[in-house]
C-alpha cells in the first residue's frame, strides 16, 4: 500500500478516536467543561500536559532547528523543560489548593482586585491567541505536505475535530483526547528515531547512541573539514550572556503560561499536582531527550550521503528526490563538476537544507516501512491539536468565566455560565482558524513575545502571590505594568522598529528574564511602601500553603445542575 | 541534600503539635528550604555545568561526549525529572509529619 493510503488510514483512524473520545466524555456543568470536575489522575494529567504542551513546532521543527543550532540548541532543549521544575516546586501545589478555574481567578482573588483580573484575563487571550494561531496553521501544513491538500481544507478539519470533542466535552474531553493524542505522538517521534540510531551506531536506544556512539565526533571531524566550527562547540549563534537569558526566560515563561497552569486544577489533589508534574516532565523529556539525538543523527547521515556525492547518484536516492520536489531539499551543482558540496559560504554552497526536513524525512531516510510515515503524519497532527485544543480552552475560560460570569454578570446560573464557555470555545475555534488560514506575517515574532510576557507578568506574580504574603495589590499591578511594559517595548522595539538590542546586548527572545527581575524588584518594593493586604487576603495566603482543608472559595458556587461529571477511568 | 537526613532522623519524639499556627510556620520553613535545595541543584545543572562551565570542560567526555554539551543536550533533563518526583515524595512525608495532608479518598 502506498504512502498516502496508509496517511488516510492512520490520519482517518486516530481522528475517529478523538471524536470517539470527545463523545464519551461530555459534560454537563462548568466544573467539567472548565477543570474537567477535578478527577483526572496525576499520571494521565502528566500525560495530557505534555500534549498540551508539544506543539506542531516542538514535534516537527524542533530537531531541526537544534540540527542547525548545534550546542546552543540547548537554550530550547532545557528552557522548554526546566520550567517544570519552578511550575513543580513554585506554583502548581498551591494553585491546586487555591482549586479554582483559572489564572486570572487566583490573580483577582489573591490581589482583590477586579482590575487585576481584568489584565490577567486579558494577557491570557492575547498570549494563548497568538500561539493557537500557529496551531492550525501547522494542521494545514501536515495535511499538505502528507496528503496534497490544500492548508486551507487543512484547518478547516482540523477546527470541524477540535469544535467537536472541545464543545461537547470542554476540559475534560480535552484532556482525554491529549492523553490518547499523546500516545500517538509519542510512538511517532520514538519508532524512527529507534530506527535510525540503530541503522547508525547498533544501539536502539537513542539517548544511549547519542551519547556512547562516535557518530558526534565524527559530525565535529566531517564539520570541521567542511569549514564549519564543530557541532558540540558552544555559543556559536548566540553569546553566553544571550544563552542564559533566553533559557531563563524560556523556563519561566512556561511555569507561567496559563493553557499549562490549568492542567493542575484539574487533578483530585495538591498530591497528585506534585506528581503530576513529575510525570508530565517524564513524557516530554521523552522527546526531548530524542530530539538532539535525532538531530544529530540526521545532520551527520544528510551530509554523510550528499556531501562529495555525484548529482545523479543523490538524485537517485528516493527520499531525496520526493523531498526535492516539496521544495525542502535543494541541491544544485553550481561549480558544474557533477558533484554536491556542503560548504558554509552562501555562494558555493550547493545543498539547502531546509530544518523541517530532519524530523519529517528520517522515517523514509532509515527506510522504514510506509506505515511508519503515515504515523509521523498523524503523530504532527495529534501534536497540533492537542495543543490548539488546551489553549481554546483558556481563551474560552478568560472570556466566559474571568470577565463574563466574574466581572459583567455574576449572577448569571449555571447553565447560562456553560452555555456561554461553549459559545466562547466555538468563536475562538473560528478566529484561529481564521489567522491558521491567513497567518499575520509576525507570528513568529508574537511567539517570543508570548513566553516574554508569561515570564515578565504571570510568573512573578503568582510566585509573589503564594511566598511573599506581603506583596500587595499595588505591588502586584505595578510590578506587571513595569514587566510588560519594559518586555513589551523592548520586543516591539527590537523586531519592528529596528531598535539596537541596548539592554548588554540581550535578544527579543530573552529579554523576558530581565522583565522578570524589574517585575519582583518592582513589586516587592512598592508593597513594602503600602498598606498591607487584608486579613481575607492572608487567609487566603495560608490556606494555599498548607494541603489540608477546604480551598478558599471567594465566590458562591453558582447553583447547578443536579448531573455531576463523574472522573472517568 | 541535609535537609533528607534532617527528616529521616526526626525521633517522633520531636514530632511539633499538628495543626497549631506555630507547626503550620515550622512545615512552611521546612517547604522552603527543601525547595531551596533542589532549586539550588535545578541551577547548578543548567546554567553551572551545561552554560558556564560549557567551555572549561570541553575537554571532559561524558561518553563520547563534551561535558558540557552532555549536560546541555541531555543530562539536565533526566536530572529535572528527578527533582519533581524527589520534591513530591519529599514532600508526602513533611505532609504526613506535620499532618496537613489530604484526606484518602
């Protein structure tokens, strides 16, 4: 059977899983739609967070883009797992506790303040429309490159998918189709990469090979011989200065990114929080201790089998020539001597690689069966969304809960609270569909912003929030205008209106770790010089301290419905 | 890695009053400085050995590899790992010691 039957079948069984999925876990109040009834266990949670988490980019283009990094490819590899560490220690156990629905909930009630709901609220659609954007956008992608149709059929699947199980099924269809769209993804990104370093080295585990095999040294020899610095040699691309920064704020950004946050309320306890973490980190350095294995691997057999080789004899390798005609793989033989060479100057430099390559090609590389590249198509698509799916889900809840059931209409009933988070979910569904089919030119450029903002606005404030007790309203808000502000104008100023990166030379990407700092110094300052929060606020202050007792409920339980969503499983 | 011992050889003798305000500071204290430990690890992993000594032990070989790029590229990771599960399970124990854990369902 050919390539593209076996996508049809792969990409066509897996999305009847999820509606199947979806269908099964529908719910009926908003404690389901928006916390999925807090019953999913910390194992699966962990499971869901990292589909949640790994996006089409972490999926496709992250071994890649650390393939041509090299050594610094390290400031993704560790800034996107090493926040789990400050969400694990810092964060997730005490927002449990707090045990309401989202970030902006615990922001207002922390802070006792609507206006610091309203901003939170807001921060939270800007940052998670930004990145459900490049989600959709990666669904038509897959579906063009895998199966020839347009990128517009694309996302118009994919949103028909997602309004599905997300409408019917809110929080806790979600989390049960990233549970089984992380399984998927998962054995697609491990069958090549086991393939490929046991076709290489002999050793089928890939972080094994990677490191006891000679393959990196002899890509640091054939690098070095090319003219090219060393694979493993650091800060190549970016100053050390530059490294720690974007690590640092890359790690902060995601202990502070609301789609992620929300996965721990949704688990029975501040126990299965802690260890949900733990192995929602275990699922993604699953993967992400694959990635620069792969990335290696594929850097040294791309150039293994087309640096010095005859054109016509490249031309005849079949994974060449069907990548050549995606427009990913170019070779031209411009010295006219019937060869290819990989050269680091621009002028005689005959292969063009491009990044996406390295992951999508090295099932067919490896020579693997075609089931396997059909499984890779639908592993890219699960990564997809699954992700848009988390993040749907936050727009719908800022809108729905934060500022339409707490702020315009607090005695809306329970129905009308579900019936809006529907409505919410639907019209998010179309605007990222909208921006997936015509993508803003900058979004690129919104992504750095989002994980600058995360870290120069959410994180400080919710770690404030829970160990400092005397951080107060005044602190809390100036402290965010001051780490968005100076975050924000040196984003906007750097990459749209060619400002010189002043601050020692920092890159939009980093500059996050420094608007973290002006954000606590900001705050702990200005709380001292104020009033301190109200008794109500230290209460609420110790009672997210400790595991035991009921969470602090600021606000009545709207009245429900008599149906509770049952934890499945 | 004192604060492990410090616990396991806490006699049950020394265990505080549970529930009073002053045993809800001490777990509080304790909770920070375990935190404290592990976060000073969580640093000296990633930025110590894989950033600012990237370049020093770029004669060291871990395997076949660099040191530093080993801790870059994977040995941090399997070590962030290891500081959730170690935190959590820490942290059931300091939970049942000063009893303010859950309830069992």
């Amino acid at each position: 059977m050919s390539v593209e039957s076996w996508t049809y079948i792969m990409v066509g069984a897996t999305f009847a899983a999820y509606l199947a999925i979806g269908y099964r876990n529908r719910v009926a109040d908003t404690r389901g739609f928006y916390v999925a009834g807090q019953g999913v266990p910390a194992i699966f949670n962990g499971a869901a967070t990292a589909a949640d988490w790994m996006s089409a980019a972490s999926f496709i283009s992250m071994a890649g883009l650390i393939s041509f990094m090299g050594f610094d490819g390290t400031v993704y590899l560790m800034g996107w797992t090493g926040g789990y560490v400050l969400l694990a220690l810092l964060l997730a156990p005490y927002l449990r506790k707090f045990g309401k629905y989202t970030v902006p909930d615990f922001i207002g009630d922390r802070y006792d303040s609507n206006k610091a709901r309203l901003v939170a609220a807001l921060c939270a659609i800007f940052v998670s429309l930004t990145y459900v954007a490049g989600q959709m956008r990666g669904v038509g992608v897959v579906f063009s490159r895998f199966l020839g149709v347009e990128i517009a059929t694309g996302v118009f699947i994919g949103m028909a998918v997602v309004t599905f199980f997300a409408i019917l099924g809110g929080m806790k269809g979600i989390t049960w189709t990233q549970v089984a769209q992380y399984s998927i993804l998962i054995l697609a990104y491990l069958i090549p990469a086991v393939a490929i370093a046991t076709k290489l080295t002999g050793i089928p585990i890939p972080q094994l090979s990677f490191t006891a095999s000679d393959i990196v040294v002899r890509l640091n020899q054939i690098q070095v011989d090319l003219g090219f610095t060393e694979y493993t040699q650091p800060f190549q691309t970016k100053s050390m200065l530059d490294v720690v920064c974007i690590t640092f704020a890359l790690m902060a950004g995601t202990a502070g990114l609301p789609h992620i946050i929300v996965r721990f309320y949704t688990v029975p306890s501040v126990r299965a929080a802690r260890y949900s973490a733990g192995w929602a980190l275990f699922f993604i350095a699953l993967l992400y201790t694959t990635a620069p294995a792969i990335a290696a691997f594929a850097r040294y057999n791309l150039i293994d089998s087309l640096h010095d080789t005859p054109v016509e004899e490249a031309r005849s390798l079949d994974w060449v020539e069907s990548w050549e005609a995606t427009g990913l793989l170019a070779l031209e033989d411009r010295n006219n001597d019937g060869r290819l060479q990989l050269t680091p100057d621009e002028g005689t430099n005959e292969i063009t690689i491009d990044r996406d390559i390295i992951v999508l090609s090295t099932p067919e590389v490896a020579g693997l069966a075609p089931w396997v590249i059909a499984l890779v198509a639908a592993g890219g698509l699960a990564a997809a969304l699954s992700t848009a799916a988390g993040l749907l889900l936050v727009i719908s809840s800022s809108i729905a809960h934060d500022i339409y059931a707490r702020l315009i209409n607090p005695q809306a009933t329970e129905a009308r609270r579900l019936l809006v988070g529907r409505l919410m979910i639907f019209l998010a569904i179309v605007v990222a569909g909208y921006f997936g089919i015509n993508p803003p030119g900058f979004v690129a450029e919104v992504v750095a912003f989002a994980f600058g903002l995360a870290a120069a606005s959410f994180f400080p404030v919710i770690l404030l929030g829970i160990f400092d007790g005397r951080t107060n309203r005044h602190g809390a808000i100036w402290g965010m205008l001051v780490g968005i502000g100076f975050t924000g104008s040196y984003i906007v100023g750097n990459r749209f209106l060619g400002m010189d990166p002043w601050f020692f030379g920092i890159s939009a990407q980093g500059i996050g770790a420094v608007g973290l700092v002006f954000n606590m110094v900001t705050t702990l300052v200005v709380s001292r010089l104020t009033a301190p929060p109200s008794a109500e606020v230290r209460v609420l202050v110790a009672s997210v301290r400790i595991p035991k007792g009921q969470a602090h409920r600021a606000e009545p339980e709207p009245p429900r419905s008599s149906q509770r969503s049952n934890p499945q499983l | 890695m004192s604060d492990v011992e410090e616990g396991q050889s806490a006699s049950p003798d020394s265990r505080p009053g549970t529930g009073t305000e002053a045993s809800r500071r001490e777990y509080w204290k304790r909770n920070r400085r375990l935190i404290a430990v592990l976060l000073t690890i969580w640093f000296v992993v990633s930025y110590g050995l894989a950033i600012f000594l990237a370049e020093p032990t770029s004669g060291m070989r871990i395997g076949q590899l660099p040191a530093g790029f080993w801790w870059a590229h994977q040995g941090s990771m399997f070590v962030f790992v290891g500081l959730i599960f170690f935190y959590a399970w820490r942290m059931d124990r300091l939970d049942r010691e000063y009893d303010v854990h859950e309830d069992e369902d």
